[in-house]
C-alpha cells in the first residue's frame, strides 16, 4: 500500500515487498513502513514470514561469537534494575507462587465442574502409577499483558482436553481459539473455545501425541468463528507449557 | 460426591516435564519451551535463552554491523526486545531460531540503515569468506542448507553473491548497486528476479 505508493507508478506487488524486507535491502524508511504492515496486517506478516523461512538456512553461516560476560548484566540491569537491585527476585516468584495457588483451585474447581469421578481420576497418584502409560498434564495458560486466565488438563487415555475458564473475558465480537504448538511446526487449532466455565475437547490421536511430546497451547483472539486462514491471526492473549500433575 | 482428602502438598509445585538440558543439547523444542516461558516472564527462562542463543545472536550483530561497540548495543536491544515481545514467536511459522536469528538480523539492519555515515567503510568485511559451519549445525539444519545453496548456484554468479551478501551482510540496494556499477533500478531488477527463481528453485 504505502509502500507501494511512495515508490512511484511501478506497482510493487507486496510478496516482493515481503522478500526485500527479509533481504534486507531496503533503505530506512521503507523499512519503517514494511514494519509498520507487519504489525497491523497478519496476512502481510505471513508473507514476511515465508521469506525468513526460505531464507532461514543462509543464516547458518553466521558463526556463533561469545558476547562479552558483562554484556548480561547490562542487559539485566535494563530490564530489572528499577524493581529489583540485586540477586532478588521475590516479587517475580511470589506472583508465581499465587498464580499457581490459583491454578490449583481452578484444577479442583474444574474437576467438580466436569463431574469427573474421582475413582477414574489417575490425578493424585505418583509419577509411575499411571495406568497404561497414560499421561494426566496440567498447563495454566496466562500472559502478563492481559487478564486472560484458562487452566487446560490433558487427559492422554480419552485424548481429551479439559478447559476451565478462569479469568478475562473475550474481546466483544471475537472469539478465543487454542492451538498447540509442537517444536518448528506450524501451530494447530484445537478450535474456538466455547463460552462457558468448563469445556471439554476432543482430539485427534496425533495431536495427542504432540501433546505428549510436550507441545505448548497458546490462546489467541481471532475473528468470531475462528481463523479464517486455519493459522493464528490475533494476538496471544494466553499460554502455556504442559506439566506433569 | 466421593472426594477423596487430598493433601495440599501434592499440589505445591508442579514439575517441569523436561530436565534441564545442558549447553550442547538444545533442541528446538526446547529453545521454544524456554520463549513461551520467557513471555510468561520467568526470568530463569530468559537466563537460560541467552546462555544458549547469546553468541550466535551476537555473530548476526557482529557480522552486519562490523563494529563491536555497536554490535554488543544492539545485542542488548535485541534481548530487551525478546523479553517484552517473546510472545510474538506464538504467531509465528518459523522455527525457534530462526524467529530469534530474524528478530536479531531485523534489528541489526535497522541500526545499519540508520546510521548517518556511509554504512560501511571496511569494505573488504563485506567479502568475508562463509567459514564451514560446524559439524552440529550441519547434521541438524544440513540438508536444508545444502538446498539453498543449490538453488543459488542456479543463479548467475554475481546475482547469487547480491543474495548472499544482502542477506548476510545487510547490504542495501545502494550499496550494491555501486559495487557491482550497475543503477540502482538494475540492482533491484536483478534482486528481485532473483529471487523469485530462488523461490521457484525451493519449491520444486
């Protein structure tokens, strides 16, 4: 569009544009306003993203250079220097000492809600009891930027995922989508989250694997209906990585 | 309903699902897990990602800047950045390094092309040979690379050293224009054809 514009009457289609800016040739400012696309319009930005990963493997020839040891702290002290002075960092892990006192009342709030029965719940048996190799994971999904809160129970022996809603309301007129994420793949929808403060999802025997494997769920808002691309769009309102309960 | 008692203390943590693994073993999966981890601000995390990303970031840096001070500044920006926006890599295709090599290049290019003086002065920098990469990095990502460099020996001699340069370097079309004493409009011709065969090349 703009960039397009300022480049006179040649019509630059914008998959060239995507490639020049991974490239890298382009001078500043159109850099500037490439950049601007890629936040505001998530069809540009994949195209962007197609280039940097055909592009990608060029990149092994950059060698690996130790930074100087001081170059951390420096970086620490921009970060965290205003609300911690030293080594502390109590203010970080009682948030998360809370946040996980959270996660467990929600875990027992969801284990009513969804009338598990407790017999068949493998869930306060050690590690290595499981029945069948069957595995029992729990993941709080949050994100600092937002108060959107789900605490996500993976059942391995009924390919079941459990969502509990926790906190944080979807945006009016958009829906929230969950997607696991398995290593450099591509992310997958487990589809729109249905309103409500328990839900139940079904899953497909390979992205249970993929669970297994330690794939992470993310939440995105997305258009009501979900992605229409069948990739995420919106921002990530929420997520988080599997642990073993 | 039949509940059980449970003891409170079963739940007071929960263990991470993978131990932590040493400098040499990273694997994508676990660079992904450790920038999840990092947009949720778990600062180990964040520790962990720059014990084992730090230098080849800082090679991005060094590579396209060509000036240390400069390139240690900019690493520092790009770790602020990962801090605050990890939680972009969600959205994203790309596997877990080559989103942070992209995030780091990106940023580098940014410095380069804002810089007052005449980008580069060393000249013969730009020239520097690609040293092997090391038998790891092979094994992983070998193939792949392997491939594109097939598809840039496709390409005229000149036009392929453009791509590499641009890429590795950060060249801009100004400066490769006057390199190759070709207008700048040629230049970009060139690049752009370029890269469409290479898109081409890597899609058959």
């Amino acid at each position: 569009m703009t960039t397009a514009e300022h480049n006179g009457p040649e019509r630059r289609d914008d998959d060239m544009v995507a490639a020049e800016y991974v490239l890298g040739v382009l001078p500043a400012d159109e850099r500037a306003s490439v950049a601007q696309r890629i936040a505001t319009e998530p069809d540009f930005a994949r195209l962007v993203d197609a280039w940097e990963s055909r592009l990608a493997p060029m990149a092994e020839a950059y060698q690996p250079v130790e930074p100087p040891a001081a170059l951390k702290q420096a970086i620490d002290r921009r970060l965290f220097a205003a609300s911690a002075p030293a080594a502390s960092r109590p203010g970080l892990w009682s948030s998360l000492a809370l946040w996980r006192g959270l996660a467990v009342a929600a875990l027992l709030a969801l284990a009513v809600y969804a009338g598990l029965t407790y017999t068949s719940l493998p869930l306060f048996q050690q590690p290595g009891q499981e029945q069948g190799g069957a595995q029992r994971l729990i993941a709080s999904l949050a994100h600092d930027d937002t108060d959107v809160r789900y605490l996500v129970i993976y059942d391995g022996a009924k390919r079941d995922v459990a969502l509990s809603h926790v906190a944080g309301d979807r945006p009016a007129g958009r829906d929230f989508e969950l997607w696991t994420i398995e290593g450099d793949a591509p992310p997958v929808s487990l589809g729109v989250i249905p309103t409500g403060s328990s839900v139940h999802l079904a899953l497909s025997e390979a992205l249970g694997k993929a669970i297994e494997r330690g794939a992470v769920f993310a939440i995105t808002t997305e258009p009501l209906g979900g992605s229409p691309s069948g990739a995420p769009t919106g921002p990530v309102v929420a997520l988080g990585d599997l642990r073993e309960i | 309903m039949n509940v059980p008692s449970i003891p409170p203390a079963a739940f007071a943590t929960f263990p991470r699902k993978s131990t932590t693994p040493s400098v040499q073993t990273m694997t994508p999966d676990e660079i992904t897990r450790l920038i999840f981890r990092t947009a949720l601000k778990e600062r180990a995390a964040f520790d962990l990602l720059y014990r084992h990303t730090s230098a080849k970031l800082f090679g991005v840096c060094l590579r396209i800047l060509q000036d240390r001070a400069e390139a240690e500044e900019a690493l520092q920006e790009v770790y602020v950045k990962l801090w605050t926006r990890a939680d972009r890599f969600a959205a994203s295709e790309l596997s877990p390094i080559s989103w942070l090599v992209a995030v780091a290049r990106n940023h580098a290019i940014d410095r380069l092309r804002a810089r007052k003086k005449p980008a580069r002065e060393l000249d013969e920098a730009t020239d520097i040979a690609d040293p092997a990469p090391d038998p790891e990095t092979m094994a992983v990502a070998g193939g792949e690379r392997r491939r594109i460099d097939a598809c840039l020996e496709e390409l005229e001699t000149d036009r392929a050293k453009a791509v590499r340069g641009a890429y590795l370097n950060g060249d801009s079309y100004a400066e490769l224009a006057a390199r190759f004493g070709v207008p700048l409009n040629t230049m970009r011709t060139w690049l752009r054809r370029s890269l469409i065969s290479l898109r081409e090349c890597l899609e058959r």
